[in-house]
C-alpha cells in the first residue's frame, strides 16, 4: 500500500530580531527560513523536549 504524504502550512510569528537573526543565519548557510525552523523543530524534538 502507498504512502500519501500530506503538507500543513504552520505560521509562526516571532518578534523582529528573531525574524532577522533567522534570515542573515539562514543567508550565511545557504538555506531557507523554513529549512532552518524545519532542522530546529527536528532538532528539540529529538532531544526528548515535551511541550
């Protein structure tokens, strides 16, 4: 049996020196805001963090 894989949009508001740091780091490794939260998000998660 196929797996169907499905995408949800998540926003997330952050204040202004956040959304900025997030840019310059993001534009210093070539990648993407949302490839950078998408590896953060991995990242506490596999750490065992709970919510």
């Amino acid at each position: 049996m196929a797996t169907t894989r499905v995408r949800h949009t998540l926003q997330v508001v952050v204040p202004a020196e956040l959304h900025d740091a997030l840019m310059e780091r993001a534009r210093s490794e070539d990648r993407s805001v949302a490839s950078m939260v998408r590896i953060a998000v991995r990242r506490y998660l596999e750490d065992g963090r709970t919510w």
